[in-house]
C-alpha cells in the first residue's frame, strides 16, 4: 500500500511514456495561487492572435440611455458609473444623471463668468460619489468648481502654480484628487522644458498639493501634431487613450515615457506592470496603457504614434495575471454581425470611470439603426435597434468579466 501510494504522487513528474518512450510533461491541474507580481508586456514580441467574443468572457448588459430634452448626450465624453447613477456631459456643457437603467434623472448648467459657475467642461470633469460632488477643473483660470449632484455650487479650490496650469485633472478617492502637468508636453510651436514630476496629489478639502515622487523624462502626448506648409500653422487632434485613469475605484499610472505602470494605493506609488520597447528603432513611440484590470487579467491598448500617419495602428492584448501569458485580441459583440463595425469600438476602462471588471462603449443610435436595416444584429441589440430612432441618445454596452 505504502508503495502504491509512493507512485501515485510521483505521476505528476516528468517521466517517459512506457509504451512508446517518449517524454511526458505534466499538464497542470489549477492554476497558479499567487499572482505575479510584474507581469510584462513586451511591444517586440509577437503574441499569438485571437478573436473574443465579449459574450464568452463577460456578462453583457445593454443600457438604453432615455431621450429627453434636458438630457441629450452628444460628443466625446466622460462618464462614471456608479451602483445607481450614470454621470457624463454634453457639447453644451450641461451635466446629465441617469439612473442605472439608462432612465433620465435630472440635468444641470452652470456655464457662465461669475466665481460660482463654469467656463467650459472639456474632459476636466471628476466625480466624487462617496460626498456626491462634481469636480470641474478650469486651467485657464487655475480653479476647481465643485457643485453638488442637484447643480448648488458648494466651493472653490484655487491650483494655479508650479507650471500645471494645463493639466488634467483625476479622481483618486473621497478626499483627493491628481492633477496631471501637461504644460508644454510635446508643444510645437516653440519648444519648452516640460516638468519632471509632473503628477500632483490635490486635497478636496482645501485644495493643498503635493507633488508625486515619481520622475518622467522627455514626456509623450496623446495628441498628434501637423505642420501645414501652406499656411504656416500647426493642427493637432488628440487619440482617445490615457495614460492615467481610475480603474476599479482605484487610480493607474501608465505614463507613455516610462517603463513601469504603477498603482496609486496608501499614498504611494506601487508598481503592478511593464511595458517594454514600447519605442520602435524608427523613434516612433507606442501609447501603452492599461484598458481594464480583473482579479485575473490586464487588458491592455496600445496605439502607434506616427505622425507621418493618417491612421493609426492600434493593438488591444489579453494577460493573465497569474502566468504572464499575453494574447493579442480582438473583442467584438457577438449581437453585431457586420465584419467591419464589430471591431471598430473599443470596450475601455480607461475612457469612463467605472466599477471594478468592467469595461464599456458607446453604440450612437443612428449607427444601430443602420446594422439593424442591414440585418447585421442579433440578440437583445436587435430588439432595441428595432425600437430607436435617429435622434435618440446612444446605447451604453457595459460588460463584466466573469
């Protein structure tokens, strides 16, 4: 017995197959207890490539976000989701609640020039939904309005000073907020020096600061500059990719000019990832972030900065957190059949604020109705295609890893 027992805990082992003598490894049962502490991503190497279904990895949910007239969502935009409101703006700078199930809650403007209102959102917008406050930042005027959800204006935070005038501004937590130092970051019109340290810890108490311990030499924008020699002047467009963001309630710093990705946790800076030779031997730098962060995966973006380019390459990886293995992927809806479109939409955590595991985007009507005139839906997304209208506020798809 005690021998039948010996052999049953060595099969585990490598051994040589009896009958034909070949080696055999073995296959492991579970996966691996402790996560790794720096997983890497390295841009060099070529990842095994796959198509996800976001079905197969995810529960999916599709909100509906209702129509109303003091409630029209349009443009680029930020948006936080909590556990029962969904919180974004609009081009006319009004900010918009919806409940959770996309049905309209209330809106308010406090657009205007006098010390309790606002001059423009822009993407300066924070929320804070422990003390259920809005944060808009004006860099031009160095000041932080903060309103309550109902729209009262409740106080001022003067951050003008040390060169981070033009920054943007992030949420940490309940009592602080980051201001990034954008001042000069890859200015074409007459090159400056850019700051260092550029991250500062604001608190929302009384709006004191503290710059970060954390060093970024010759800094990367997320923006893409032009010289047009027949006018002399310069165009600029910015890429929908960050590289900081609240993941999770949880604040990522994946500067494009550093190796290390680091979390905001304690007061201090913890590294969590890498991302190397990020930097193509033609100079021309990948924007490498981190898209979304499950208790297994990083799902991570990366779009090639060439500005010789009108279009620009982008890559979306899936690592597992426990092994290091890294594919690079492609996520699509399994309710949208059109070959082009499914793809064409990034499923981010790193665009909106939203609750750990998830990712999401948006679907405009118009272009639902379309894919359902074309019969490129399916599922639940054709059932609510079918029920729009043109003018009608765009369709969150939000998912949750499983």
């Amino acid at each position: 017995l005690s021998l039948f027992i010996l052999s049953c805990t060595n099969t585990s082992k490598q051994g040589t197959d009896t009958q034909t003598g070949s080696k055999t490894e073995a296959i492991p049962q579970t996966k691996p207890k402790t996560q790794l502490a720096m997983p890497v991503l390295d841009m060099n190497l070529r990842y095994p490539k796959k198509i996800v279904d976001l079905q197969d990895i995810a529960d999916v949910e599709y909100i509906v976000l209702e129509t109303h007239d003091d409630g029209l969502v349009s443009g680029s935009f930020y948006t936080t989701i909590t556990d029962s409101l969904i919180i974004t703006y609009n081009m006319s700078n009004d900010i918009l609640f919806f409940h959770r199930d996309g049905r309209f809650s209330h809106s308010f403007n406090r657009k205007g020039g006098s010390g309790k209102e606002y001059s423009i959102i822009s993407e300066n917008l924070c929320v804070n939904p422990e003390q259920k406050e809005i944060y808009i930042y004006e860099s031009a005027r160095g000041r932080i309005q903060i309103y309550s959800f109902d729209g009262q204006y409740k106080r001022t935070l003067k951050v003008r000073g040390d060169g981070y005038e033009y920054g943007t501004l992030f949420y940490i937590d309940s009592e602080f907020l980051l201001l990034e130092d954008l001042k000069y970051v890859d200015y074409y019109e007459n090159p400056q020096p850019t700051n260092p340290k550029p991250y500062y810890r604001l608190t929302v108490a009384d709006g004191s600061k503290q710059q970060l311990p954390l060093t970024v030499e010759k800094r990367i924008h997320n923006s893409f500059n032009w010289h047009i020699k027949e006018t002399g002047k310069f165009a600029s467009i910015g890429v929908s990719i960050s590289p900081v963001a609240n993941i999770g309630g949880e604040l990522i710093i994946s500067d494009f000019a550093l190796d290390t990705v680091y979390a905001y946790r304690d007061e201090r800076l913890v590294p969590i990832a890498r991302k190397v030779n990020w930097m193509k031997k033609s100079g021309v730098p990948w924007l490498v972030t981190l898209d979304a962060i499950t208790d297994k995966y990083y799902l991570w973006h990366a779009i090639e900065k060439d500005t010789k380019k009108m279009v620009w390459p982008d890559k979306t990886f899936l690592q597992d957190r426990y092994t290091g293995e890294c594919t690079q992927i492609k996520l699509a809806d399994k309710n949208i059949t059109d070959k082009k479109y499914r793809f064409r939409h990034r499923a981010s955590a790193n665009l909106f604020c939203l609750p750990k595991g998830y990712i999401m985007q948006y679907y405009p009507a118009y272009r639902l109705i379309e894919l359902y005139k074309e019969g490129k839906l399916q599922g639940e997304l054709k059932e609510i295609a079918s029920k729009l209208s043109e003018d009608d506020n765009p369709v969150l798809m939000l998912a949750k890893f499983k």
